[in-house]
C-alpha cells in the first residue's frame, strides 16, 4: 500500500507541476547508527544474561558469534564492516570473571575500554518496571558529563551506541523508558527505568505531573581505563589513574591472608618456645626419687 501510494502521489505532483525538492535544496540527515554486539571466549552465564539485556534494549544492534582471539581485537573492524555496523560493543572476558567491555566507532575510532563491575540483569532483579521490546528510549544524562573532555566524548559515544535512530527497521513507536547514565566516583552508573504514571491514590497537590519512573535493570557500573584514539588500540587519549587491576586487588587479599597466617605460625612458634623454657628441674625430694 505504501508504494502504491507515493507510485500514485508522484503521478499527481508531476500533473500538478510539484518538483520535488532536491538534497542541494534541503540537505537530509539520516541516523544510520547500527550495532555489532559480541563476546570473547569464556563468558560466564551472568555476562551472557547481561549480553542479552542489550541486545533486547537496543534495536537496531546486531548480535554476532563469539571471537576467539583476544590479542587481535582489530578483526573486530573487519566483522563490523561486514555486518553493516558503524559501532561495535565488545565484552572481553578474562580469567573467567573478569569482563571488560569495549565500546568503539568502527573503523576510525575513538574507541574506550571499561571495567564492568556490580552486574544485576533483569532476571535476577525481578523489578516491577517492564516496556516493550523494541521501544525507542531517552538517554539521561549527569551534568558531571560536560566537566572534563574525556566525559564529553564518552557522553557522544553513548550517544551514538545506545541511541536508537528513528529509521530502525525493528523498532516500535513508542517512547516508554529511559536509560540513565550517572556518574559517581569517577564511575559511569547504568541504569533502565520505565516512565509510568502514578496512580491516583499516590499523587498529591505538589505534584508538578503525573509521571514517574520504576527501575526494570538490567544495573551495572564502568569504570573507565583507557581511551584510545584509534578503533581497539591507537594513541591513549585518557588513561584513568585510579583504576586498579582486579589482579592487584585480589593479589594484596591473598597477601593479607598470608599475613594473617604468618603471623598466627610466629605466635604457635613462640608459645612452644615459651612452654619449653617454663619446665621447672626435677626436685630431688620428690616421691619418686625417695621411695625409688
């Protein structure tokens, strides 16, 4: 029907005499972001579960199989390519519970990499909140964002990932949740929240609107490491210095236990010590050495 349509009102406007306005008359933009969403080998089922919830929050993102080098995340530009993507969210799993998620504008960058920590999904939530799969969202953002340029561009490539263009193929026309970015301790907080309205019984005569918003997840935390200027390597533009390596950190829990435990052998080493210096000499005048 909708060729039909524009077949039918082409004929009328050249009956009529109507030229159609060119693109040298009124440039026309396009929002033509699209998604390649994809993991490294050894992915838990908690980063899978969380790989699943962007997937099903962003409609226009294209989910591909599992990479299996971590050393040559330049490929990463080659699959984009092929599937079509201009952006690129990879999760790079180390040792097994480590998640590293890369987020990148492919081919020419930049490109960021975060730690991921205090990850909850929406299964394990179980929030009341709920909109419909392929909705379109509005992306909140913390006034923290314009403070520095680094946040400045994080904020642009957030932009670019999680927004989702009005000519998405699967999306529906609806505006029903936001998506929330925070930042507190130099840490980008994740957050979903559907936009309700709230029930009659709850609202009062302050109340500037009806509206309110329900958490629906999934929650998690970046931390931000790295900048490059480049798509998965480059230049480092930022480099964050309060970010500790996991690896460190359980490193020094393993030394304070070690600790603890040494000194715990001092103390049994110096009690045996001390028991053996209190043995008092035999007395002559013992039992023993009377009645022998």
């Amino acid at each position: 029907m909708a060729t039909v349509y524009k077949q039918q009102k082409s004929k009328k406007d050249k009956a009529e005499g109507v030229v159609a306005k060119t693109l040298e008359d009124k440039p026309v933009f396009k929002n033509k972001q699209r998604v390649l969403l994809l993991s490294s080998r050894g992915i838990t089922f908690r980063h899978r579960h969380l790989l699943a919830d962007l997937e099903n929050l962003l409609p226009h993102a294209k989910k591909d199989a599992k990479l299996d080098s971590k050393s040559k995340l330049y490929v990463l530009n080659e699959l984009a390519d092929l599937n079509n993507c201009n952006n690129c969210i990879f999760f790079e799993v180390r040792k097994r519970q480590d998640l590293y998620m890369w987020l990148s504008k492919t081919p020419n960058g930049p490109s960021m990499k975060f730690h991921i920590q205090n990850i909850h999904t929406m299964e394990e939530l179980k929030m009341t909140g709920n909109c419909l799969k392929g909705s379109r969202h509005i992306l909140s953002f913390d006034k923290n964002f314009e403070s520095s340029p680094h946040w400045m561009l994080m904020k642009e490539l957030f932009t670019q990932i999680f927004g989702i263009p009005k000519t998405s193929r699967r999306i529906k026309p609806f505006i029903d949740h936001v998506i929330s970015f925070s930042i507190v301790d130099n840490r980008v907080w994740f957050r979903n929240y559907q936009i309700t309205e709230k029930p009659v019984e709850q609202r009062t005569i302050s109340d500037t609107t009806d509206l309110t918003l329900v958490e629906i997840g999934p929650r998690f935390v970046m931390n931000p490491i790295r900048v490059f200027d480049g798509s998965f390597g480059g230049q480092t533009a930022f480099e964050n210095p309060e970010f500790v390596s996991p690896n460190v950190v359980r490193a020094n829990v393993r030394n304070a236990k070690a600790s603890r435990y040494k000194s715990r052998m001092e103390a049994m080493s110096k009690r045996d010590e001390k028991l053996k210096e209190s043995v008092l000499p035999e007395d002559p005048l013992s039992e023993k050495n009377v009645f022998s």
